[in-house]
C-alpha cells in the first residue's frame, strides 16, 4: 500500500522575515530594513519596509543577499507594490535582480532609472508617476520583457488629454529605441541608430543627428 504522504508530499511553507544592512551612500552610513519572503531555498523576493515602519529612508538600495538565520537568500525579485507611494527619490538595483513586480515603484519621486543587467522582467505600472525629466530616456536590458500597451506599461504613457504622465518617452533596448508616439497611444520602435559611439559622453543630448534623444547612459 502506497501512503497519502508518499503520493502527495508535503510543500515547503516560508514565512517572511525582516532583514537590515548596511551600506555606504554618498560617503555616510545609511542603514536599510526590508522585508522579504523566499521563494526557495536560496531565493527570496523583497515585500518592502517593514508593516508599519515609519521614518524610511528614501533614497533606497536593494541588497543583492540578505540572511535569516543560517541561511543567505539571493535577492531576484520585487513583490508587487512593494515601495508604492514611499515618496522615493532614488532606488539603487542590485545585480541579480531578475524580476520587478506591477506597480512596484509608482507613485514616489524617482527622476533617474538604471537597471542591472540581469532583469529579465518588469511589471506593468511599475515605475508609473514619478517625476522623471521632460522627454528623459530609460536603458532597458536587451532580455528583459515589459509591457509596451499603452495602459500597463511599466514606464508610464499619456493620459486622456494626450498629456505624458511622466517624463519618460524613449525606452532604449539593445540597439532599438521605442518611443512613445501619442497619437498611436503605443510604444513604437523608431529608427534610431544607436551603433555609433554616442553613449560615451554622458552629458550628450541630441549629440548627433542619428540620435536625436536626450541620452541617459546605461551602466549595468
């Protein structure tokens, strides 16, 4: 006779644990706590700060491994929501990182994105109303996947006054850049050329006529 046990075993349950860290941001000591939740026995995903917690930084970096007990987890996601409306002003992603959840990032002041090159995905909504420059450019790893619809896109698109939510309106991937056209209310790829050594200034805007963009330099 086979057990019920044997046919159906038991599934690990985690419970989620709060972590703190510290790490240098513009030569002071800055203390973090988060929350997280594993995923496995080796990851986890980052909730937020703490249920509750008041007084949060808000220029935030995302540790790359955190402990709980005896074990270390790999940071590779963001839960969903998990810093909406934390007034915000700058997130540092650590590499690793893999996935950024719906909503995660928006509604705080964030005027500057730079990704790792390890996301694979971001979430609709994610980075939606906050404060980034008029017409400002986002770097995107050339494998991470987002939503280009106009209504989910992580970056945020126009209203219905034809108005750009926020000031994101290039999104450079590779060497494709989607630009935001209005009266499409989609994310087209334009053609751009973006092999030319351009990228190395990093105070060029419209260095030349084959990229007519305000140029944010990518460092993953």
């Amino acid at each position: 006779n086979v057990t019920p046990s044997a046919l159906f075993p038991s599934q690990v349950t985690y419970s989620s644990f709060n972590y703190t860290f510290t790490t240098n941001v513009n030569g002071s000591s800055t203390s973090y706590t988060f929350s997280y939740l594993p995923t496995s026995s080796a990851t986890c995903t980052l909730l937020g700060f703490p249920v509750g917690s008041k007084n949060n930084p808000t220029n935030i970096v995302i540790p790359a491994t955190v402990i709980n007990g005896n074990n270390f987890y790999a940071v590779t996601s963001i839960a969903s929501g998990a810093f909406y409306g934390q007034n915000l002003t700058s997130v540092t992603f650590n590499q690793g990182l893999l996935t950024i959840g719906s909503l995660a990032f928006a509604n705080n002041n964030l005027t500057s994105l730079t990704f790792p090159s390890s996301l694979t995905s971001i979430g609709n909504k994610a980075f939606i109303s906050n404060p980034f420059p008029h017409a400002y450019a986002v770097h995107v790893p050339l494998n991470a996947t987002w939503n280009t619809n106009w209504l989910e896109c992580p970056f945020g698109c126009k209203d219905d006054l034809g108005k750009l939510t926020n000031g994101i309106q290039f999104v450079i991937q590779g060497t494709a850049v989607y630009e935001f056209q209005p009266d499409q209310y989609a994310w087209v790829i334009t053609s751009y050329d973006l092999t030319s050594s351009v990228g190395i200034d990093s105070s060029a805007k419209n260095a030349t006529t084959t990229l007519n963009v305000p140029y944010a330099p990518y460092t993953p």
